[in-house]
C-alpha cells in the first residue's frame, strides 16, 4: 500500500489526537489551550491562529468523532463517520509548499479553525486509508489493559501493540514468565 508523506504525517497526528483522551489515559491531556497549544506546537499543525475554548471544545468533540472510525464493524459503517466527518468539515483543497514541506495537499481553508482544520485533514487520511481497501490498519492496542490505538503501516500488517517497547514487551515478559513458572510447576510434580 502507497502512503503518501502528508498521509502518514496526518495519520501522526490522528493517533497522537486520538491517544489524549481520557479513556486511554485516565486523565485529559488537552485540558484546556495551552494544551492545545503544545498539541499543535509538536505536531507542526500549520496555518493555526490563536486557539479558544472553542477549538479545544471542538477538538474534542472530533476527537470522539475520530476514535469511533476504529471500532467500526466494516468498511461501510467506516465510510459513512468518516464521509460526515470531512463534510461538517468543508474541505476546501489546494496545493501548497511551505516552511520545510515540498508540495502537498491542504484539504482546509487557509487559517480555518483548529477543529474543521483537523477534521478535513485527519477525515482525508482516513478516507485514503478506507479507499485503499485497508480499514484493519486502524487497530486498537493487543495489550488488554491498554485502550491506545495505532495505525499499523508494517508491511504484513503484524503490528498488535500500539508500542513494541511498552506493551508489547510487558505481554511477552508476561507470557515468558508464565510458560517458567508453568515449567517449573511440571518439574517439581
């Protein structure tokens, strides 16, 4: 599957969004703007103004929006969020290069607020993802007590934790552990 750079960057950005929730991580991690603030800072979101309680009210109303694509039972179900997504959204797309970026895609009108922005430009990576056929990359952590998603762009689609270092290592560890015990217990009857 073909990923294109601004794909992949707004695939970033998506999951980054999408892990903030409080539901992932017990708390809310954009609180409030200057959150929001930082959010945008890291993730090099540009054309953004100055943020309000408005955008950050909105940002995590589409957050919600957003994380529903990847609990959909099928493509269809999918399409259809991501479809009223991008079109409370009105894309407005145009060509662009700016600051170290090389010719890409806008899918949001220039300096549109922060929420319709995020929505045009995370609705069209999803929609690029759907299109291609590839709606079980947007997966949900194999860790049971863990509620973060991930897209997983490996090439055999074989990614199950949302961090191989964190989750995935804690499971396995887990896992050697029992299967030492589980020796040891065999051993010693």
């Amino acid at each position: 599957m073909l990923i294109t750079h601004d794909t992949e960057c707004a695939l970033s950005i998506l999951v980054d969004l999408l892990n903030t929730a409080p539901e992932v991580c017990g708390d809310e991690r954009l609180p409030d703007i200057a959150a929001l603030d930082a959010f945008v800072r890291r993730q090099e979101i540009s054309e953004i103004d100055s943020l309000t309680e408005d955008d950050l009210r909105q940002v995590q109303e589409l957050r919600t929006r957003l994380r529903d694509v990847f609990g959909t039972e099928s493509t269809e179900e999918a399409a259809d969020l991501v479809n009223a997504i991008v079109a409370a959204a009105g894309t407005t797309p145009r060509l662009v290069n700016h600051d170290h970026h090389d010719w890409h895609i806008h899918y949001f009108a220039p300096h549109a607020a922060l929420g319709p922005h995020l929505a045009a430009e995370l609705g069209m990576a999803l929609t690029f993802i759907l299109m291609a056929g590839e709606r079980e990359r947007l997966r949900r952590c194999g860790a049971p007590d863990c509620a973060r998603v991930f897209v997983d762009l490996s090439r055999n689609r074989s990614r199950r934790y949302c961090d191989s270092r964190t989750c995935g290592n804690r499971l396995h560890v887990a896992a050697y552990r029992a299967r030492q015990r589980s020796a040891e217990a065999v051993a010693s009857a």
